[in-house]
C-alpha cells in the first residue's frame, strides 16, 4: 500500500517537476549566479565580486523606494479585487435580473492585453481631456487637470487603480463559482431559522466561501508581479523612479543600466521576500485545510 | 440565476433586488468606461486621437481601421501562431498541475510542503529574471525562431498556479471517497481521473480560462524568442504598431479588440462549467 | 477510461497539427544575412522591405529582417548579446551606447570595408568621425541622423505680431513674453518618457560652457555640482518659473507636445527633426511649421548643434560577416537608398551625395543649420554611458516636476552618476 503510494507519487511528480525544474529553477538559479559578479550583460569577460552587490543594496536610496512600493502595491493587488470581487459576486448571486450580462462586463477587462489597459487608462488620467479630470470638472464645476500618472504622490496609486480594474473581474468569478458550491439546503435551513441577509452572508457565505478566498488571494499575490507589464506601460517606474517596484528596479538595473550583477541581486532578494510572504500564506492555507480533513 | 438566496415567500417586486440591480448598473457602467474608450479610439482616425477627441462620440462611423486589421494577411498568421502556441500550452500546464496537484492533496509525504511551497514560490518573479538563461537554452537547441519555446515556457510557467489550484480543490474531495474507491481496488490513477477529477470541473473551468488569457495575451516571450514576421504572435502585432516616433492608436484599438475576442469567448464557453461544478457541493454538503 | 483516449487522440491530432506548422528551422548556406532593428511602424518597415530587396537583387544575398520596436529593442539586443545569439547586424545608436558594447567587445570593427568601399568620400561631415570612430577604429555606419531645433508653428508666432526669430537669449525671453501676453504658451515640453528633456539641458550647457566642458562632464571628469551646470540649470529654471513651459510636461509624450504646437496650446517645441515626420503624416505641413536655431546665450561660445545618429553596426561574431560587410556599405553608398529612408524618418541623410533638394524646406534648412554649425553633440543620453544618463535623465524630470532646490539635486546627481561611472 504505502510502496503503491511513493510510487504514484514518483509517476506523477516527476513530468511537472521535470519541466519546472528545467525552464524555471534551473534558470532562475543560473541568473542567481550573475549576482556575485560583475557582468553587465554584453561582455564575455566579468569576474567574482563576492557579496558586493549585496552591500550595494543598502546604499541605493532607490532600492528602498523600490521596495515600499512593492509591499503596497502587493497588499493593494491582493485587497481591492478580493474585496471588489466579494461585493461584486454576492450581488449577482442575488437572482438579480440580468446576472449573466453583469458578469460577462466586471469579466471583460482580463480579456485585454497589458498593453491596451496601460494605453486606455493613460487616457483615461491625460489631464486635459482625460476622462477622470474630465468627470471631475463636471462633479466639481470646477477645471480640473490633474495629472495623475506624472505626480510622484499619485502615480503608484493611478496604476493600482486599473490593475484593479482589471483584476477585480476575476476574484467575482472565482468568488461566483465558490458560492455556487454551497448548498442550497443549508441557505434554505437559515431562511427557515429567519437569519436576516446579513447574518446569512457573515455566518453561513463567508466561512463557505475560505476555499475560493484562498485561491483568490493566491492570484492576487502571484499576480501582483505580473502586474510589472501595466506598470511598464503605464508609468515605467517614474516620474523619477516614484513608482518603481523592485521588478522594475531589478529590470532598470539590468536593462537599461547594464547592471545585469546587481539587478540579478536584486532578484535574489525579490524572491527571499516572496519567500516569506508564500510561507505566511501557506501557514494560512494549512488553516483552512483542517476545516476539511 | 438560481434562487438560493429567494425566501419561499417572495413577493414579485423586492425593493431589495431593485437597489441591487440599480447598484450593479452603475458599477457596471464605471468598468465599462475604459473599454468603451478603446471601442472609440478604433473608430478614429489617428489625427483625431492626437488631437484629444478620443473620448467625444464619433461622428460618422469610421470602420477603415477593422477594415485594414481584418484585410491584414500577416494578421491571420498571428492569430494562428497565438492559437498553435496557446491551445497546446493550457492544456499541458493544467495537465502537469493536475498531476502534481493531487499528489500534493492526497498523497502527501515527508517535505511535501516544502516542495509546494518552492513551486508556489516560483513564480514570484518578473519573467525577466530568465529570459538571458531561458534564451541560451533554446538557442543551443536550435529552437529559437519557432513556436515551441513559448509552448515549453507557458506550460513551465503555468505549472504553479494549476498546481496550487488544483491542489487547493483536491483538498475539498473528502479523503473517505479515495478511500472507499481503493479498498474497491482502484488505482491512484483511477481515483484521479473518476473521483477528483470530476469533482474540479469549476477549478478546470477556470484555470483553462485563465491560462489560456494570460498566454493569448503575452508578448514578452514570443517578442524574444522569434525573429521572423511568419512567427510572431498577435500581441507581437500589437506592440509592432508601436512605430518609432508615432503610433497607430486606431487600428491598435480595433485590432486589440479582434484580438480580445477568443479570450472572451473562451470565458463564455466555460463560464456554463462553473455552474456544474454544484456537483462538488452536493459531496461536500 | 473511454474518455482518456479520446482526449489522447485530440491531443495527439494537435500535436501532429503543431508539426506541420512549425517547419524545421531553415539554413541558408552563406547567401543570408541576419539583422535586427527599431525602424517598426509602416512606412519604416516598408522603406526597409523595398531597400532590402534591391540588395538581393543586386548582391543575391537574402536579408532576413527582424524588427523589434524603439523601447523593446534595448531589452531584445541585450538578451540576444547575453545569450551569443547576435544577429550579423542590428541598428544602434551612435555615441556613448555603441562605446559601451564596443567595450564589451561585441561589434566588429569595419575599417577595411570603410576603406574599400571609400566611405571617406560619402559619409557626411558632421557625424562621420563622432559617430563613426571608437578606440581607433571605424564600428558603423551611420543611417541618417536628426538634429534638434527649436520647432514652431507659423500661424501662432504670427499672430503674436513675431516676425524675427531670436538670436539671443534676451531675445528669446522677450519673444516668450511677447507669446504669453498674446495669451499663448511659449514652450511645449512633453517629458513623459524622460529624454525629450535632455535637450534643453544640452542647449543650455553647450551655449554657456562650451562643447568642451560638456564633453567632460559626459565623460565624467566634470562634476555636476560644478558652477557650470549650475547656470544651465538656473538659466532653465527662470523659464520654467517665468511660466515659459507647459504645465506638468512629465504628464505629456513628446507627440503630445507636437500636437498641442499643432493646435496652437503652445507656440514652439525644442525636438529633433523626427518631428517633421510626425506632423507630416498629422497634415501639418511645412506650410505651417518652421525651427530656428537655439538661441546664443553667452556670446563667443560656439553654437554646436545637437541631435541623434542611427546607425548600423556588425556583431563580434557574425555568422555572414562578408555579406554583413556587403549590407552596410549598400545601405550608406546608394544615394537613392539613402534619400528614399530620409524622407521616410524625417532625417537627414548620412549620405554626403544626396541632393539637397530631395528634401522638404524645412529639412534643407536643417541641413544647412548642421553643416555650418562649428560641432554636431550627441544628446545626453548618448553622450554619457547609459547607466549615468538614467541618472540625469530622473534628475531632469524630478526638475520639472519642481525646480525648488536645485543644488541638492545636483549634489545627488553627483553621487550617483560618480558610483555609476566607477561601475
């Protein structure tokens, strides 16, 4: 029995371990190696410089920005849509008329590519013809030219707005799919007991809900760095670097500065900090496990 | 769409669906605007983009761009490259995570979590951080310049997500229905494919929908990985109308919404999935 | 179990499908030759289609073309360098970025084919050695280069009552003034992707310091917190202050500044000769456009000119590199060739053979402005190597979002650009 079991195991991990291992880790560690060096990305000739990118780090003001930045910007990618998504899926839940219809419009924006979200919501914010300014003025009565994108307090915030936007379709379905799962007879025993709406959706929904919350979380975190695309399009990091994630960071450094050791260092560091984030919700999801086994 | 949450005594008209229906209206309204805005940006001349009229109604109705997109014989190639490499790729990425999913679900072992958690963590990167070794790699297999290296990378790249999903769906399969079916003399293999598997329609529903989204719409890998026009993806297409000092904005819009379309449909076609997957709380409930 | 079979079938159906569309990757013995480059968008790509085949129609060598657009293109060259795949030859520009892969020891030099097919004789004046020779050596060719003026619209200047352009910078001052009491912003800067504003830095320091100076600090052996750059940028601030500019430029693409020149919003912009290119095809024409020259501010300085060369080099380790050679002396010798891509870049030809009067008006007087100019300067973020240049160009637009405290920008600047260049 258990020598069945190590053997299905060894069947059937090893075709994804196989392909995981050879076109992700083995790279990812290969590029690793770049961060105790010197290379800059052309040259053949580049040598061993031990920890000094490392050190680097602790004197580059940007990297700490860098940094910032990406913790608010994974805990906005995991909030907004979850939250969003939640409301948004418990309303269409509801037997509202036209629920299909809803649906296929909060689902609409993931169908589009990075490059055209980036491009529609820089026009969106242009301060002169923009949409928002332009729905401000008409709120306001006022002349509102803001320029969202190009102000340093503003412009993480302006992007985290349409990647929510684009985000939040996906956490509804999730959540829609999650609460068709529940069964109806436990809703019909709360109608029978008389629970108000509310206290069906806090004390019967949500804790129902954990699985879908899990993988929805789990999106957004792992989403959250695919947001480098949008972020690229949109702001590029500026203006001045005030946007910039560590992604970012890592990919000026690399890219446009040469720096291909240092941004590989910076690269380590993104994935120790993934690290500890994954191992937190791991810690989370075990949680959830023990209320089905 | 279904009446679980309807009270048997419903009265026809409910002041409650009427806030909510109101409610959703507007919201759906608000998501709509930016998509809106690319359906008139393909409407107008480049001209009238560059001279802020994007978001005024147009006049007349200008379809030259839809015309250029679709009589775009280049165009058609894209769109066969994109579907060659993202059909074969979903399905291989779903296919490894379910694999390594149930394994992690139902047959853990010593340093199973370790070893999820380390794919899980995998893809807590900007792609950037490989693409130097992935590119040796298929340059040295003499791959480069064909479909096969985003097929490769897709499914590695997805195996993540599938695992953890489908892991995280497996979980909710009780673990007496496996059980039962191997003391019945089952293999693991049967148990997968006629137990769980059936049970995580919506999980399949929904990653194939996923999967399928993110790679229709990558442009970072084929961008690297070829180099003549015959190979290159509908995204490709998209960011080549980036000129070097000007851009298409109009034929960028119409053509971003074509190339929009099979994702949507894909959506649509497993949206019905989803529901099925009611299956999955009848055992559960 | 049924159902397994089924899907093995479709999958197996799929795959046989995949073959069949993926065709072994072909190899052509010697007759192609490879290259890379950021000329995309329409007409650049069919300029270059047509000037292609009229090289294997005369050489019988294939060029097999792999474009990849302006910001792209730096991540793709750089990853094809790293990974020893470079095509045989790939556009780049001259300056400071080509010195750097030159370092890195991943171009060919050309010194033979230069001489044989006597490039002396053709390659025009004013960017043939800047932007030719590193360490020594001939490295490319150029392929048309741009030279960056003060561009205005005619009808607004006109109906501010501007007949003369300005020579100095008092002028100049006064002519903003004119403009604005007309009702009208003078300058239109759009600094969203950071380099349209390097130029106002260039002009600045090159009409005060002098091209010698500028060359230093682009070198690194002048200092930015040297009393030089620090009256560039004072004499920059007065403006922005004076409300010369367009409000917040970081919000705005240098399109968008063209276009608001276009409408009449502003009545000029500092840009290159690209410019012309994107209004042309906007119809907005020389009829209603003209530059004049950046204004002399301190009086004895010589007036260098400023712009970008593009130009085409050969990798290290071409696979053709005789039929590379071949492919670049083809792209500068054919005056035809040449004129024909100028037109369609809105550039001035790199070609010293091609008649001036190929060229729009407005181009010839840019021509003219080059040739007697005492210097051509690359841009900043050609002039100094790319790691220094990310630094200035975020300097330059952490100004124009507040100019306040200059000197400790500087002072920044400074360091960072010091760390950057010890790399």
């Amino acid at each position: 029995m258990e020598k069945d079991k190590t053997l299905w195991r060894v069947a059937m991990l090893i075709p994804p371990l196989a392909v995981f291992g050879i076109l992700v880790v083995w790279p990812l560690f290969s590029s690793f190696y770049y961060s105790i060096t010197n290379w800059n990305g052309f040259s053949a000739d580049y040598r061993y410089v031990g920890f000094d990118n490392f050190l680097q780090i602790f004197h580059d003001p940007l990297f700490t920005r860098a940094a910032v930045n990406t913790v608010i910007w994974m805990l906005a990618a995991v909030i907004v849509p979850t939250g969003l998504g939640l409301v948004l899926a418990l309303l269409i839940d509801s037997q509202v008329p036209g629920a299909s219809v809803f649906k296929s419009i909060f689902y609409l924006p993931i169908c589009l590519s990075a490059i055209v979200v980036g491009q529609i919501w820089v026009w969106i914010y242009q301060p002169d013809w923009g949409l928002l300014n332009t729905a401000i003025s008409l709120v306001t009565g006022g002349n509102s030219h803001f320029a969202w994108l190009a102000k340093p307090g503003t412009a993480l915030y302006a992007v985290i707005a349409a990647w929510s936007w684009q985000q939040t379709g996906l956490a509804m379905v999730i959540f829609l799919a999650g609460l068709t799962a529940i069964p109806a007879d436990l809703i019909e025993v709360c109608h029978i007991e008389g629970a108000s709406s509310g206290q069906r959706i806090r004390q019967v929904v949500l804790p129902l809900l954990r699985p879908a919350t899990v993988v929805v979380v789990a999106l957004g975190l792992i989403n959250s760095l695919k947001g480098f695309d949008i972020l690229y399009i949109m702001t590029g990091g500026g203006p001045f670097n005030s946007s910039d994630t560590l992604a970012m960071h890592m990919y000026n450094e690399s890219f446009k500065k040469y720096h291909m050791g240092y941004g590989s260092a910076i690269s380590v560091v993104l994935f120790l900090i993934a690290l500890a984030i994954i191992f937190a919700y791991f810690r989370q999801l075990r949680k959830v496990d023990e209320i089905y086994e | 769409m279904n009446d679980r949450f309807a009270s048997a005594a419903m009265p026809s008209f409910n002041p409650w669906q009427a806030a909510i229906f109101v409610c959703l209206t507007v919201l759906a309204l608000l998501f709509l605007a930016p998509t809106i805005g690319v359906l008139l940006s393909s409407l107008k001349t480049t001209e009238d983009i560059a001279l802020g009229k994007l978001w005024s109604f147009p006049t007349s109705l200008y379809l030259d761009n839809f015309r250029t997109v679709l009589a775009d014989p280049a165009i058609h190639t894209y769109f066969l490259n994109t579907l060659l490499i993202a059909v074969p790729a979903t399905a291989g990425s779903i296919v490894l995570g379910i694999l390594s999913g149930y394994v992690f679900a139902k047959l853990p072992f010593r340093g199973s979590d370790v070893l999820f958690l380390a794919i899980v963590a995998g893809m807590f990167f900007p792609p950037q951080v490989i693409l130097i070794p992935l590119f040796r790699l298929f340059n040295g297999l003499g791959l480069l310049d064909t479909l096969w290296p985003m097929i490769f990378v897709h499914i590695a790249m997805g195996i993540p997500i599938c695992t953890l999903m489908m892991r995280n769906f497996f979980a909710t399969v009780p673990a007496a229905l496996r059980e039962a079916a191997i003391i019945e003399g089952a293999s693991e293999w049967q148990v997968l494919t006629k137990v769980a598997l059936p049970l995580s329609l919506p999980a399949l529903a929904v990653l194939s929908t996923l999967q399928f989204t993110w790679i229709w719409n990558d442009f970072l890998w084929p961008l690297i990985f070829t180099q003549s026009d015959d190979k290159r993806t509908i995204m490709l297409g998209l960011v080549f109308l980036q000129g070097q000092y000007s851009v298409a904005w109009g034929i960028q819009g119409a053509l971003s919404l074509i190339a929009s379309l099979p994702t949507l449909i894909v959506f649509l076609f497993f949206q019905r999935y989803f529901i099925k997957g009611m299956t999955m709380g009848a055992v559960k409930g | 179990m049924f159902k397994t079979t089924r899907r093995a079938l479709m999958v197996s159906v799929l795959g046989s499908g995949l073959m069949a569309a993926l065709p072994v990757q072909q190899v052509f013995a010697g007759g192609e030759v490879t290259i890379s480059h950021y000329f995309t968008g329409d007409l650049g790509l069919d300029g270059l289609k047509q000037i292609f085949a009229e090289f294997n129609k005369e050489t019988g060598i294939t060029v097999k073309d792999s474009p990849i657009g302006h910001e792209d293109f730096k991540t793709g060259i750089l990853v094809r360098a790293a990974g020893g795949n470079l095509p045989d030859v790939f556009s780049y520009w001259a300056g400071a970025k080509t010195q750097f892969i030159i370092n890195s020891k991943s171009l060919h030099p050309i010194d033979d084919m230069w001489k044989a097919a006597n490039l002396d004789a053709i390659v025009a004046k004013p960017v043939a050695d800047g932007a030719t020779l590193y360490n020594g050596h001939r490295y490319l060719i150029p392929f048309g280069y741009h030279y960056a003026g003060i561009f205005y619209n005619k009808k607004i200047l006109q109906k501010a009552g501007i007949t003369e352009m300005p020579k100095t910078w008092d002028e100049f001052k006064a002519m903003c003034d004119k403009l604005k009491a007309a009702g009208v912003t003078p300058i239109a800067l759009g600094s969203k992707n950071r380099w349209p504003a390097q130029f106002w830095f260039d002009y600045l320091l090159l009409r005060t310091a002098g091209p010698d100076y500028r060359a230093k600090l682009m070198a690194g052996t002048a200092s930015y917190t040297d009393p030089e750059v620090a009256q560039a940028m004072e004499l920059w601030k007065q403006l922005l202050e004076a409300g010369d500019f367009t409000k917040t430029p970081n919000a705005y693409d240098w399109t968008d500044a063209a276009d608001q020149v276009q409408r009449g919003d502003a009545a000029m912009t500092l840009m290159g000769t690209w410019i012309t290119g994107y209004w042309n095809t906007n119809k907005f024409t020389d009829a209603d456009y003209d530059f004049f020259e950046f204004p002399t501010v301190k009086d004895g300085v010589p007036r260098a000119a400023v712009g970008p060369v593009d130009g085409l080099v050969i990798a290290a380790n071409a696979k053709n590199m005789e039929g590379a050679e071949k492919l670049l002396a083809f792209m500068i010798s054919k005056p035809d060739v040449q004129a024909k891509w100028a037109s369609i870049q809105g550039a001035l030809s790199a070609n010293e053979k091609v008649d001036p009067k190929t060229y729009t008006p407005v181009m010839q007087h840019a021509l003219d402005v080059v040739k007697h100019a005492p210097a051509f300067a690359f841009n900043y973020d050609l002039a100094t190597p790319p790691a220094v240049s990310e630094v200035g160009l975020s300097m330059f637009s952490q100004f124009l979002d507040n100019p306040g405290d200059v000197k400790s920008m500087l002072d920044q600047t400074q360091t960072a650009a010091a760390a950057a260049f010890k790399q």
